[in-house]
C-alpha cells in the first residue's frame, strides 16, 4: 500500500479522496480529517495523534453531527489539532481560544464547542480566561493536552513544568513548582474535571465523551508525550519510552479529590475522572437574571401605561 498524500497540496480535499479511496480504502476517521492537510507537523513520538483520536472517538459515540462541532484551538503544536479537523474549526491567537469559544457557545448554544489546547497556551497567557470561563459555567469542553513545556518554540518552561525538571529554558532545573490542572479547573467551578495520560487512550475517550455529554465548562487533562522538548532533556527517552513512563507512574484513582493530583518529577501521580457534578450554567444564569427581569420590568412598565 503506498502511502501518495505527500504529493497534494494543501487543502485539496477531493483529490485527496480519490487517492485514499483508490489506494487505501476509507478509513471511519477520515470523514473527521482533512486527509490534504496530511503529512502532520507533529514529530514521530508526540502525543498528539493519540489525544485527537480519542477526541474523534467520542465525537462519534456521541453521533454528534459534524455540522454541530466546532473546535477551537489556540497556538502551539496542540493547536495545529483545529487544521486537521473536517469541522468548523479555529486556530486563534495564543491563550485567546477560550474567549473566541465563549462566543461561540454564547451565539449558538445547539453548537458543541471545544476547545483543544496546550498547557502553556491554557494555563500562561490564557490562564485568566480558563479561571473565569470555568467560573462562568460557560458551556465549554475544555481538552488541555498537558506536555509539560511550551513544545512548538523550542522546548521552554510553561506553568506546567514539574519543579527540578529540565527545559531549554531551565537548564539546571525548573525553580518553580508547576500548576495542578485538575485542581485549578476544580476550584474555578468546572463540573467536569479528568486526567489521562496517552498510556490511557480508552479512558481518555471516556472521559471526553462524558464531556462532551455535560452541559457546562467541563475540563479534561491529556498528558502527552513531547520527546523533542520534554522528553530529551529529562532523559526520558522516545514517546514511546516517555509512555511507558507514564504507564509507570500512575495510579488511577477516580473520584479522587484534585487537591492530590499535583505532580512531582519522577514521583507517582494519580489519573481518573475526578469530579462530576451539575450547575446552572452561563446562559442559564443569565436568562434567570438578567433577560427575565428585563423582560417583566418591561412588561410592568407597559402594564403601567395602559392604566
Ligand atoms: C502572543 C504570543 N506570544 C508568544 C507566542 C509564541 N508561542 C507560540 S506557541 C507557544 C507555546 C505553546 O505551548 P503549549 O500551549 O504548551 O503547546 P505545545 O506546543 O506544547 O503543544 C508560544 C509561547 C505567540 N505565538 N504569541
Ligand atoms: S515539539 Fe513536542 S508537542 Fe510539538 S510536535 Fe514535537 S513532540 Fe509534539
């Protein structure tokens, strides 16, 4: 079977159809992907592939109709997952995906709105928008793929980056202990809140298509391989090795309180879905408070008049 997508430019959907129909056959995921967009940037052994594939799992159990799916994403090797995506998909400036989505979702609540991103573009120079949005309740499904580094520029230490670990940027070692995501999320208000790594494709499928079915900010970590920025420095080996890695070092513990989920370099972490509940949402919030009110404010006013 030979392999010919090499050879089509950019965007050229059609043609490339016709070459995986003639030359592999259709594959369930390819009516999700934009197969001209094919080769990927992502380097042999990233995470990526993986957390996508479980994002296209859980689109489908949920038989979510294309046309009812966005994505948005911001910058970053993780943000690329938008152009591969055959959905209507946005790659927004670095840290503003969370705003963009919010208007999304507020425009048009039928949509199913995600918003898929780094750690470094989620938790640095989005970090404000993720705390609010979750305070919000805005109906959102947050998928962070947590990488422990800023991996597209080169390898530098993002809020994520566990203390001692090594990064272009702290050679020597991190001094500053990295956010616990699952934590944050919880104690901004998510209602939704799981942490997988790679190693756990199945559960991470779960737990998005849990997500995916909950009406709110929900909040997913994917930790992924990075063996280019991440792995190399911390001796960690290939993806596949830094896999095993994190087979090794995890515990899962659903139901766990995210307080216990900080992770420490080379020390178990625990994975699972951690919290699940339900509250009112943004738009619900809004239409008990603001647009009911106004509206019978009104109604008083004309009542008043016609007397
Ligand atoms: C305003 C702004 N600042 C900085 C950058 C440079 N930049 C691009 S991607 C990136 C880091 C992305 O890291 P992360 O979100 O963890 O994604 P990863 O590449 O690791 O998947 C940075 C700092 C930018 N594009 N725009
Ligand atoms: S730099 Fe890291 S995150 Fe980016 S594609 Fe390579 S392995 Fe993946």
């Amino acid at each position: 079977m030979k392999i010919r997508l090499r050879e089509l430019s950019h965007f050229d959907k059609e043609a490339a159809e016709t070459l995986i129909q003639k030359d592999h056959g259709l594959h369930p995921d390819d009516k999700y992907l934009k197969p001209g967009r094919i080769p990927h940037i992502w380097c042999p052994g990233c995470g990526l592939g993986v957390v996508l594939t479980t994002f296209i799992e859980a689109v489908r159990r949920n038989r979510i109709p294309i046309d009812m799916c966005s994505v948005v994403s911001g910058i970053g090797c993780t943000g690329r997952v938008a152009g591969y995506l055959d959905m209507d998909t946005y790659h927004t400036t670095h840290g503003r995906a969370i705003p963009f989505a919010t208007g999304l979702a507020l425009a048009n609540p039928q949509m199913s709105v995600t918003v898929f991103s780094g750690d470094g573009d989620l938790f640095a120079i989005g970090g404000n928008h993720l705390i609010h949005a979750a305070r919000r309740n805005v109906n959102l499904k947050v998928i962070c793929v947590n990488n422990f580094n800023f991996g597209m520029t080169g390898g530098q230490v993002a809020p994520t980056t566990p203390l001692e670990a090594k990064t272009s940027t702290t050679p020597t070692g991190n001094a500053e202990p990295g956010f616990n995501l699952p934590y944050l999320a919880h104690a901004a208000g998510a209602v939704y809140v799981a942490r997988w790594t790679t190693f756990h494709p199945r559960q991470l499928a779960h737990s998005i298509s849990q997500a995916l079915n909950k009406k709110g900010f929900t909040f997913v970590e994917a930790i992924a391989p990075c063996p280019t920025g991440y792995g190399r420095p911390n001796k960690l080996g290939s993806g596949l090795e830094e896999m095993r890695f994190y087979r090794d070092m995890t515990e899962v513990r659903n139901g766990a309180d995210p307080k216990l989920a900080e992770i420490r370099l080379r020390e178990k972490f625990i994975v699972g879905t951690f919290h699940d509940t339900d509250r009112p949402d943004f738009l619900e919030n809004y239409d008990r408070n603001v647009v009911s009110r106004v509206k019978s404010k009104q109604k008083g006013k004309e009542k008043g008049k016609a007397a």
